[in-house]
C-alpha cells in the first residue's frame, strides 16, 4: 500500500505542476462578434431600418454562423493539442480465462493441464516530460491557427454585411430608377397619342411617328428590366437574413438618404486592420514555430510512466493486500532511422515558411491595390455627384422657362413633355451618382478592415 501512495503522490504532482495560465488564455465569450459588425459604422447611414436589417443578418445569416461554427472547431483543435501537454490517466483493465489441456514440463517440474481465470485491473498513467518544449509549441501552433480562424471569421462578417448594405442601397436605387421610369412611360405614351394624331393630321411624316414608338418601346423594354433586378436584388437580401418566411424588404425613400461623408485622402497604414492582413502574420508566426517543431523532433523523448491496481486469480480476492501491483519509471526514446521522413518533414516546414513570407507580402500589395482602387472610386463619385447635380440644376432652369413658354403659348405640348423626360433621364444619373457613392464608401469600409474612416476625418 506504500508503493500506491507514493504513485498517487507523483502522479498528483505532475498533475498540479502544469502550467495553468493556458484556462486564462483560452477563456474567450461570444461578445467579440458583436464589434465585427460595427454598428457605430452603420449609424452614418442614419437608417434604423438598416441597423434592424444588421442585428437579424447578425442572428439568421447562415454564412456568419457557418464562421462562427469554425472558429469554435479550432478552439477544440487547440484543446486536443493542449491535452498533450498533460499526464495521461487510463484504465486498461483485462479478465481472461486460460485452458491448457497438456502437462507442461519445466525441467524437473511438471505442471499438469489446468483451468484458471485472471483478473488484471490497473490504472495506468503516462506523461511525456516536454524537456524541449515541442508539445508546448504545437500547442502555441494551434492557437495560431484558433487566432487565423477568428480573422476569417470576422472578413466573412465584414464582406457579408458590405454586400447587404451595398444591395439594401441598390434596391432603394432601383425603387426610385423604377419609378421614374414610369414617369417616363407615362409621358412617352402621351408623346405617342399626340405623334399619332399630328400624323393623321398630316402634320408629321410616318418616321418621326416611327421614332417615337420605337422609344416607347425601348422604354418599356428598361422598365421591366428594372422589375427585374429589383426583384433579384430582393430575393438576394431574403437569403442573406436566413428568414425563409420573409418575402418582403422594408427600405428607406430615397430621398430621405443623407449625405456620407466621403474622405479625399487616407493613409496607406489604415489597411494594417484589415483580416487577412492579420491573418498572414499569423500565418507566417505559425509557420515560423511549425519549423522550430520540426527540429526539436530529432531530440529525444523521455515517458514518466505508473501503472497501480489489481492482479488476481480469484475474483472474491481482488482485492486482497497480495493482490496489488504497481510500477514506475522513465522510457526515453530516440529515433535513429525513420526513412528521412523528419528531414523531409523540416525542409517541407521551412519550404512552407518562405511561402508564408511571400503570401504576406502579396496580402500587403493586394491590400494597398484595394484601397486605391476604393479611393479612386471616391474621388470619382465626388466629382460624379457634383457635376450631375449641376447638370441637373441646370435642365430644372430650363424646365421651369420651358413651362413659362409653355405657358404663354411659346412651345407645343409635345416639346413641353420631352422638356419633362430630359429632366428625368438626368435625374437618373444624379440617382445612380448618389448611391455609388455610398457603395464607394462601403468598399472602402471593406478595404480598411471594416473601420470607420469618418473617425479620421
């Protein structure tokens, strides 16, 4: 009984001598996901259907919980590489019952043939004193991988909001797209009828009535176009909420979008943010310490072993004082020949390292590409509202002399209604001005890391 409780007390001791600072480090809530959404970000928008619209994609999206499912397997990933590091406790126990139907001899003894059972009931310990750290780097391994799945966690929330808010504002672009072009169906109609009847008047030859329903036509033929992407723009926002019972879109009037505040300039460091920036300097730490695991795997390894428990022959005295069995000791092992699978295993790790380095360095030029092309978009949208606005501006003077001269008798019906159409198809642009530059913004938002560049402004 001396000898199991020197075993408990070795066994307890390597139990409580593991370094407990892995519980503290690997403690982590759900709160995090909550930022990737950046609901302050969202509240530019000035939209509270919109942040709704955020926190039930943030609830229902299926690619978001699909992230999350994963970043929760790697921390069990991390877990399994951490109980590596522990001693191992098992019970290996084993009941049998031996035949030997001949006489045995044994030089001068002679053991006749017998029946008998045994009963062997052990616990069994095993720990790997990691001398060299190895276990403890594959441990650190997996926690950058855990770390490298948080990143594609959160550029699967940032690119599924980007897209969301960016088809939201195309379908309020369509609803208003859509509705002047009823306007315009409308009054191309009229411009119709009166064509119609200057031709049977004899006052317009046949073409320009020709004219005039071929652009009829045209659009009619835009008009159902617009029906139909507002339609595909819809269906696309019910999908990405993960509500298959929903088949309706509440949105905003267009002409209750404020203005976004759009930056002229930013600095090329805002892209340090960005996840799969982050993602690549871990990936290349990783890389780094699978190199370092690598080689320490030519090092010897030394077992701490215990075995304590039961062996006995009649099962009413297993338990018996003459019964108990133990065993203690250290095994070290050396690999001398493997093949040259562990040279082969090093030089792949440092192989996998160089290109660690070299997506790093791709990830920083795709990055900074991304940004410029965001800001070039910006800067175009800037000049792009400006000068539709003008424009616009400029056909609503005109209109409005064109309905004075209407009105005095100066101008025809006809030419008062095309006066009507010209401001419309302008607007048009103004409309789809306005919201690429909103778009613009959100892909500068995606090309920061999903970060509020109004903060700098």
């Amino acid at each position: 009984m001396i000898n199991l409780k020197i075993l408990i007390i070795l066994m307890s001791l390597l139990l409580f001598n593991t370094p407990q600072t892995y519980a503290q480090k690997a403690k982590e809530t759900s709160d995090y996901k909550l930022e990737y959404l950046n609901l302050k970000w969202w509240e530019n928008f000035e939209d509270n259907i919109l942040n709704e619209y955020l926190i039930a994609l943030y609830n229902n999206n299926q690619d978001l919980k699909i992230a999350t499912l994963k970043t929760k397997q790697s921390k069990e990933i991390v877990k399994q590489a951490f109980a590596n590091q522990l001693p191992q406790l098992y019970f290996n126990g084993n009941i049998q019952r031996e035949i030997s139907s001949s006489t045995l001899k044994m030089g001068e003894v002679t053991i006749p043939d017998y029946n008998q059972a045994r009963y062997l009931l052990p616990l069994t310990m095993s720990y790997e004193v990691d001398i060299w750290g190895e276990n403890y780097l594959k441990t650190k391994s997996m926690k950058k991988q855990t770390e490298m799945a948080k990143e594609d966690e959160r550029a699967v929330y940032i690119s599924v909001t980007s897209n969301f808010v960016s088809d939201y504002y195309t379908l309020i672009c369509l609803d208003k797209l859509i509705k002047n072009q009823k306007e315009l169906l409308e009054l191309e109609s009229q411009i119709v009828q009166m064509e119609e009847a200057k031709y049977n008047s004899g006052l317009s030859s046949i073409a320009e009535l020709l004219t005039e329903k071929q652009a009829l036509l045209k659009i009619e033929e835009r008009y159902n176009s617009l029906l139909e992407k507002e339609d595909l723009i819809r269906n696309q926002l019910i999908v990405q909420l993960g509500d298959r019972y929903n088949n309706k879109i509440q949105r905003k009037n267009y002409d209750e979008i404020p203005s976004i505040r759009l930056p002229h300039e930013i600095s090329t460091e805002a892209i340090q943010y960005r996840p799969d920036i982050k993602k690549s300097e871990l990936y290349l730490e990783k890389a780094g310490i699978d190199v370092k695991i690598a080689r320490r795997d030519f090092f010897p390894k030394f077992t701490i072993y215990g075995q304590a428990g039961f062996n006995a022959y009649d099962w009413c005295k297993i338990f018996a004082p003459h019964t108990f069995m133990s065993a203690i000791g250290v095994a070290p092992s050396l690999d001398l020949f493997t093949g040259g699978y562990k040279k082969s295993k090093l030089r792949y790790n440092k192989l996998e390292y160089e290109k660690a380095k070299q997506i790093y360095d791709k990830t920083i030029l795709t990055s900074i590409q991304e940004l410029n092309d965001a800001m070039m978009s910006i800067n175009i949208a800037n000049s792009n509202i400006q000068k539709s606005e003008q424009r616009f501006n400029i056909e609503k003077e005109k209109l409005e002399l064109a309905n004075n001269q209407f009105t005095i008798g100066a101008k025809s019906k006809l030419e008062n209604l095309k006066d009507q159409q010209t401001l419309l198809i302008i607007e048009e642009d103004l409309v789809m001005n306005k919201i690429n530059a909103i778009i613009a913004s959100i892909n500068l938002y995606k090309a920061i890391g999903g970060r509020d560049y109004t903060e700098a402004l």
